[in-house]
C-alpha cells in the first residue's frame, strides 16, 4: 500500500488520536505525585516498548506499506510518546532551580527507553 493512500493516512491518524488520549491519562494519573514527571516517563517508556515490538515482530508478519505497523508505530507511539512534553517538563524543573531532578529526568527518560527497547528486542528474538 502506498504510504500517501488514504486508508495508511487515516490508520495513522486513527493511532495518533489513541495515542495522544493514552498519554493525556497517564498524565492526569501520574503526574503530579511525584517531582519527577512520571506521566510522561510512564508514556515514554510504554510507546518505546510497544515500538519495539512492532518494528521486530509485527513487521515480520505485515511487510512494509501495510497499515497496521504504521498506524501502531507512527500513530500510536507517536501520538503517546511525547518529546515536546519531555523538554517542557525539564525546562519546568530547571526554572524552578531543580536541577538536580531534571538531569535526574533526563537520565531516566533516556536511558529508561533504551533498555526497554533493548529488554523487549531480547525477549522478541528468543
């Protein structure tokens, strides 16, 4: 299918909207109870873990140019993830003179969803 059609267009948008309704939850459940953001590290982390598993698994079922991986992947975990929230919160933390919880942050949230990727890529190639 051609990655302009319009069905890859509105699973993609279809995605997206799921996505962006998820993180907005997780946010008002998450943030808040801590001076860490844990809204949008809980986000960012489930998108990265869904990613993986799409990208090394679903696309063995689906090849390219089908729907499905791309409303998951561009969509869903687009939509979800979130690094314009990810930067504000830090910018938020450093005005407010909490440096220390931001790199703090900033360390989780990276290096977080590089071993999620890496856990789940582990577990999808046994």
């Amino acid at each position: 299918m051609n990655s302009a059609s319009i069905p890859f267009i509105i699973g993609i948008f279809l995605g997206g909207g799921t996505g962006s309704v998820l993180r907005h939850l997780l946010g008002i459940w998450l943030n808040g109870r801590s001076t860490l953001p844990l809204g949008t590290l809980a986000a960012n982390l489930a998108a990265t873990a869904i990613l993986a598993w799409v990208t090394l698994r679903l696309t063995e079922r689906w090849p390219d140019g089908h729907v499905l991986p791309a409303a998951m992947a561009i969509g869903l975990c687009g939509g979800f993830s979130t690094f314009s929230t990810f930067s504000a919160d830090n910018h938020r933390l450093i005005m407010e003179g909490q440096w220390t919880w931001a790199v703090a942050n900033i360390g989780i949230n990276v290096l977080g969803c590089l071993i999620t990727f890496a856990c789940i890529a582990a577990a999808v190639r046994r």
